[in-house]
C-alpha cells in the first residue's frame, strides 16, 4: 500500500529530525582533490545510512544535512547540469562583447 502525502510527509520529517540528532563531532571532512588548506572550498561528511553533510571551510560551524534520497538527488541533478548558472550581462562571460 503506497504512502499517503500526510504520511511521506511526517516520515521525511522524522528522517530529518534523526539526522540533525546525529553528533558528528568526529566526522572525517573531505573536500575536492587539489585544493589547499587556506582555499575556500565546500567539505564533506559521509553519515550513517548513507546522509551527508556539507559545509564551507570559511564557515565550518554551519553544517547542512541531507538524507541519501536528497544527496542523490542534487549529484545527479549536478550531473545533468540543472544547477548550471547562465552568465550574467556585463560578467565577461562568454557572451559579453
């Protein structure tokens, strides 16, 4: 029998709730290969049943959490490109003259 709204609902929130319990004060923090410690860059955190956890070096006290559905989610939606930016008028992008 299929979830109801009301029921996918309360479950993704109870997900949630778990997730941000979790204490990751351990955590190993990886980030992209090549960059440098005084770098800017987006580190992440593997969590149990396959969550992450990602923050910015400049602001490691802030941690957003998503649950393997979401993680998988933005990955593959990064690899299709939906999250592309299109180049600002005036940004030197490939379209200024």
């Amino acid at each position: 029998m299929a979830e109801t709204e009301a029921e996918i609902k309360a479950r993704k929130e109870r997900e949630r709730d778990e997730l941000y319990a979790l204490d990751i004060s351990g955590v190993e923090w990886h980030c992209a290969p090549g960059t440098e410690e005084h770098e800017e860059r987006v580190e992440i955190a593997y969590l149990p049943e396959g969550a992450v956890a990602m923050r910015s070096s400049l602001d490691p006290d802030t941690v957003l959490r998503y649950t393997e559905a979401e993680w998988r989610a933005f990955v593959l939606g990064a690899r299709d490109g939906e999250f592309d930016l299109e180049p600002m008028p005036g940004s030197g992008g490939a379209d200024a003259d």
